[in-house]
C-alpha cells in the first residue's frame, strides 16, 4: 500500500503588498501508520488564545476544533462543532446549534457552557487573538446546546474568524489554574481539546508527539495515521535530506535552493496555489525621512520584485496587486503592480532633498528560515544604487513583534507577513 509524502512550502515574497504560493511536493513511499512532520518553528504554546501564531495553530488543528471550519476547495464555512447556525436580520445575533455526542480528551462532554467559557476567556486574557473579538458584546448560554453571541454592532467578518476560535474544555482549564493564570502554564506543554488526535508528549523545540484520540466524535471509518509526530528543525537542507531519505513525511518552509532540487528529483511532484498570507515590507512613517511619501514612493520603485521571485523564491511566488491575495474576496484586479524603475525613484528622492540619497535605514526581520534574511539582502543591494545604507537584524518573532507596538523602538522598517483568518480580508 502507498501514501503520499507531501511537502508544504509557505513561500514568502515580501515587499509591499506581495502574496505568497504554497507548494506540495509528492513521492511514493510504503504505508505508515505514522505521519511525520517537519518545520523550523515551534509553538510557544498550545493555548488557543494564540491561535494567531501560525506555528501554534498548525499544531493545535491536531487536537482542537471550532465551531465551523473553513473549506479551502469551496472557500466556504462548514459546520463542525456545531451542526448549525443562523443570523439575526439585523446582523447582531448569532446563534449556533451543537453537536451532542462530543467529548474533550480530559472526558467531560462539550456542551454550550464551554463555548461560552473560551471566548470569555479568551476575553479575559486579553492576548492573542482577541482583537478579533471587538465587536462580541456578550454570550447566552440558551440549553446546554444551544449558544447565542451578541454583538455591540453588526460585523459581517465576525462569522468568518469563528475557526480560528478553538474550543476548549471549561472543566480542564478549571482543574489546572495556577495564581488565577487561566491554566496558560498548564497548557505551554498540554492541550485540553476535542479533536482527532491527543497531545501525548511535548519536548519544546525539539518535537510534538499527536497520538489518535480513540473516543472522537466523528469516528476513525477508512484509513488514517495512528500518530503525527511534528519536528522542529530549524535548517531546510536537514529537513531537505531527511525527506529524501523517507525519514520525514512532510517538511515545511524549505528554501528555494533547496526547493529546486527538490523539483529535479523525479520521484517528485509539485502542485502550487497561493495562500491568503500577503508579505510586505513595514514602514514607520514616524521616522525621518520615511514620513515624506516621495521617499516612500522611491523605495517601492526602487526592489526588484520580478529578481526577488527568481533569487529569494526560486521561481515560486506571485506579485501582488494591492493589498490583498488575488484568492480573496473582494480583491481588485484592476489596480496597478508596481514594477522597479531606478530613473523615477532617483528624481522622487532629488525632489525630497535627497538627490544622493545619503542616509540609513535600520530594517528588523526574523530570523527563521532564509527568506527574510534574502529579503533584506537584496532591499540592502537594490537601495545602495540610490546611496542609501540599510543596515539589517535578525530577531526572535516576539521581540520583532513588540518593537513594533513601540512607535518608538529603533527599527525603521520591518519585514512582514500578513496572515489573513479568513477569505474575507476583513478578518485579518
């Protein structure tokens, strides 16, 4: 018997407004009962508050659910913890309709009370991924499967980010509480969720370990793995070879040279899509000389986008127009695509009072994984053309992350990502 090894590949192209491809890679290799998957980020946590951590979510889509999902093939929301739902006329009330035959892996039944008590929750801790939740006044535990949400205004995205909101079990959190800190401790290194596998052993930055939850609701009928086991491994060439060897399953995030001999290897294949994530360069228009728009104007005009696809993407990557992915709702084909023009960024930067160019930005990335890192080699390359020095530092996620609440902190310009909840731009 065979299974399909895939690779996932998010493929970054950054400066403003570009959006990103994902790509499967393919091989043939004998059945297993075990999935392994490796990545270079590892979650900080397995809370759903953080669900807006892109590596935190991935791993916690093993073992937590939410009351609708969202179907990538249709771009449509599906029921799932609840079997249905409806909307008030006026667009404030929603009110959703459970399952009755769920239970969390700590064994209590899932019922409205836990939906009520993670959003407040999540409200109460007020981290994360609660900025999504401005417009949820309050929510009325109808019957024990029945749950209503009032919003202080209607929100029409506020439908399209309930998947990203994890359910999680109230008694467990309850049970694990430690100084009145909501259990997040407690769930560093466990879950408390519903879904089709259970958390049976965490070694942070090493690997996670999800082993099949047997009482899952909607049961194990056809062929699935027993286990998936996710390993964090920082280098792509590692995961590159460990895939090669069939030691690994699925790899996340190889760079582009490793990806194109990947492509050569013709036990191999590639399909490609694009994702909702929208890459971009952040700048603070507080800082000198960034507050003048010519200046602005000048350093789009100045990347080479069409150099950064080939060398930083390897081929694998799109150029976006305007602010959001081409897969989106609401995105408007008609708008312009800024292409590199040396000539009308010099005579931007002469009219600014900066005919040498002749100053220096301090650009902050993260640095995990090669693309930013290639990303601000090349931003470096392309605005020395102009006499401008761009200095750049590598950063863990969270420090770049706060430096960016700070108006004040040092940076002039960030490397960043976009990661939309949704197909409706609204929810990101």
């Amino acid at each position: 018997m065979k299974k399909l090894l895939y690779i996932l590949v998010m493929l970054m192209l950054i400066m403003l407004f570009c959006f990103t491809n994902y790509v499967f890679i393919l091989a043939d290799q004998d059945f297993s009962n075990t999935l392994v998957i490796a990545e270079n980020e590892y979650p900080s946590s397995f809370d759903p508050v953080f669900a807006d951590d892109s590596a935190v979510e991935r791993a916690m889509a093993l073992s937590y659910e939410a009351l609708l999902r969202f179907n990538p093939s249709t771009n449509k929301l599906e029921p799932w913890i609840a079997s249905k739902w409806s909307v008030s006329e006026d667009g404030k009330i929603y009110t959703f309709i459970l399952n009755q035959n769920i239970t969390f892996h700590d064994g209590t039944d899932l019922t409205a009370s836990d939906v009520k008590f993670t959003f407040d929750r999540m409200k109460e801790i007020n981290q994360g991924i609660v900025y999504e939740l401005n417009a949820l006044d309050r929510i009325e535990v109808v019957d024990d499967y029945t749950v209503k949400f009032y919003l202080s205004e209607p929100y029409i995205p506020f439908i399209n980010i309930i998947p990203k909101m994890y359910i999680i079990s109230e008694e467990g959190v309850k049970a694990n509480i430690s100084d009145n800190d909501f259990a997040m401790a407690y769930l560093a290194n466990h879950e408390l969720g519903s879904g089709p596998y259970v958390l049976t052993s965490f070694a942070p930055e090493q690997q996670a370990v999800f082993s099949k939850y047997d009482n899952y609701w909607k049961g194990w009928e056809g062929n699935h793995v027993e286990k998936v086991i996710w390993q964090y491994i920082k280098e792509s060439s590692t995961q590159r070879l460990l895939l090669e060897k069939g030691d690994v399953d699925i790899i996340m995030d190889p760079s582009p040279d490793d990806l194109n001999v990947l492509r050569d290897n013709s036990d191999i294949k590639l399909a490609e899509g694009t994702t909702f994530v929208v890459d971009y360069f952040h700048l603070r228009t507080n800082h000198k000389p960034l507050d003048d728009i010519r200046v602005r104007k000048a350093l789009a005009l100045a990347y080479d986008y069409d150099a950064h696809i080939a060398i930083v993407l390897g081929g694998s990557g799109t150029q976006a127009q305007g602010p959001i992915s081409s897969s989106m709702m609401f995105h408007n084909n008609t708008l312009p695509i800024v292409k590199q023009d040396m000539a009308k960024a010099k005579a931007l930067l002469a009219e600014a009072g900066y005919p040498n160019g002749g100053f220096t930005l301090k650009l902050a990335y993260v640095g995990i994984g090669e693309q930013d890192q290639r990303t601000a080699v090349m931003f470096q390359s392309n605005l020395a053309e102009l006499g401008i020095t761009v200095d750049f530092m590598a950063n863990t996620w969270d420090y770049m992350f706060d430096m960016e609440q700070d108006e004040n902190s040092e940076p002039d310009i960030y490397v960043e990502h976009f990661f939309y909840n949704s197909a409706d731009p609204g929810s990101g």
